[in-house]
C-alpha cells in the first residue's frame, strides 16, 4: 500500500499526517519533533488552530485577524479567493493547492470555475462519516481526499456523536489483526485511498499511528465497514452566522449533514 499519494498535480502527498489542530500551542513543538523522529512528512496545519496564523475552510474572516468569531467573519467569495490560491500556484509558491470542509456542491461549483482544480479537499471523515458521495465526486475530478478527525477526535468539545475508537467493528476488526483500534480506523482511511491526519501530542501515540504499513484489512473484513450507521460528527455551529452568509448548518453543509 502506498506511502503517498500522487496528487493531479504530480506531487506527492504522504498518507499520514500530524494533525495539529488542538494541540496546545506549547505543545505543538514537542509533536512535531516527535513525529518528524518517527518518520512523519506530512504536517496538517492552520491558523483557525490557534498554533499557526494562516486560512481553513467555505470561510472568509477579515484580514489580520484569524479567528473564527461573527465579529470577524465576512460573507465568502470562493471564485476570487481561489484566484488568490491559483496566483500562488503560479508563482509557484504553492506546489499545490486545495479546499478544506467543502461538500460536494461547493466542490462542484468550484471545479465548474477554476483555471486550476482543487488538488486536494480536506475534510472530516472516518469509519463513522466515510463521506461515500464526496469520496466518489473527489475520484473522478481527480481531487485528493485528506481526512481530519480520522480518529473521531474523541475527547474533543466540538464533537458530537458516537465514538469511532469503541465502534464495535473497529474493535473486533482490531482483535481479529492484532491491532489497535486507532490503527485499524487509520487503515481503513489508506486502503479506502486518503490521507490520514491523526493528532496526538504523545510520543507513543504518534509512533502506533504511523504503524499501519506492512499489514493491510483483508476485503471481508473492510466489506463490514460499510455497515456502519454514519454520523457527521464535527457539524460547525460556530460557522453558522448571517455575516458568513450561513444561516443554517444545512446551508453551511449544503444539506448534507
Ligand atoms: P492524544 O493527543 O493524547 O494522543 P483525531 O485525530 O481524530 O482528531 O483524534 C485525536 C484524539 O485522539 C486526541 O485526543 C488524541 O489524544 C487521541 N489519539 C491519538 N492517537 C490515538 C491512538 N493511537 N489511540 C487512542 N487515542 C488516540
């Protein structure tokens, strides 16, 4: 199984990554330096986590400011910030670029202007919100999907719903290949074909995350994934806000939640 993914751009991109958003921003050093030691290339990173500043989703807030707050937000311009993102890609500042939290509408209005498409859309998604129809939209516009929460970010205050890590067929998945849950949920994520972004600020934690090469999910076993009840569990009510110019979830989601 790949390492990395090719990207329509011709890069590569590594299938694991550190996901940072929610560690501490004294602590995101010490995560870094021990997952570049056990072997990460790929950092996931943004200024809406409060340990970088930077940009991260259907969003748009005012300059110089970087958080997620009404007071901050202005209605979104998706053609003119993406011929922002294009004008990097051609300066060749950016060897790619690529979408966060964009549903399948908004992906497919994108692709409808850009002079470069999207080469990655990153979102959440696991064994509990496998994102089917988004997934299948990515594949044959040739957008990479990168998963965030690929553990179901258990512990977090934004999450809602049931836990990935003790979803029954993950365990009995994990029992059967001798495998931590976390490693079989990540497992999954590759062999379905995205990248995974798992966070952990401990070593340990860092190290059996990137553990999940040299084995594989036999397909009668990943066939039992599908039979999971799927659940959005990161929904975003912070975002919905008039001054975004959303003012349901299902606006900002385009219905799919
Ligand atoms: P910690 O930082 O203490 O390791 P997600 O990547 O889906 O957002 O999930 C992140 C959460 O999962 C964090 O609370 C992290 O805690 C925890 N976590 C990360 N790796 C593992 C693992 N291998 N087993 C159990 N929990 C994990």
């Amino acid at each position: 199984m790949a390492e990395s993914f090719v990207l329509s751009t011709g890069s590569r991109i590594p299938s694991v990554g550190l996901g940072v958003w929610q560690i501490q921003p004294d602590a995101a050093n010490d995560a870094i330096y021990a997952a570049v030691k056990a072997g990460y290339r790929h950092i996931d990173c943004a200024a809406a986590y409060n340990n970088e500043e930077e940009i991260h989703g259907p969003i748009r807030i005012k300059k110089g400011t970087s958080t997620m707050t009404p007071e901050n937000f202005l209605p979104t311009d998706i053609p003119a910030t993406w011929a922002a993102m294009e004008k990097l890609y051609d300066s060749g500042k950016a060897r790619a670029i690529g979408v966060s939290n964009f549903s399948c509408k908004k992906l497919h209005d994108l692709l409808a202007v850009a002079r470069v498409p999207p080469a990655v859309n990153q979102v959440e998604c696991h064994p509990v919100w496998q994102q089917d129809k988004l997934r299948k939209l990515c594949q044959s516009n040739g957008v990479h999907l990168s998963a965030f929460s690929p553990l179901g970010s258990p512990g977090s205050p934004w999450i809602n719903g049931p836990s990935v890590l003790k979803n029954p067929i993950v365990v009995s998945v994990a029992d059967k290949l001798q495998k931590t849950p976390a490693q079989v949920a990540l497992r999954w994520g590759i062999q379905m074909g995205h990248s995974v972004l798992p966070k952990s600020a401990n070593e340990s934690r860092i190290k059996e995350n990137i553990d999940i090469f040299g084995w594989s999910i036999p397909e009668d076993l990943m066939a039992k994934f599908s039979e999971i009840k799927q659940v959005r569990l990161l929904t975003a009510e912070f975002v919905v806000h008039p001054q975004a110019g959303y003012n349901t979830l299902e606006d900002f989601w385009d219905g799919e939640i």
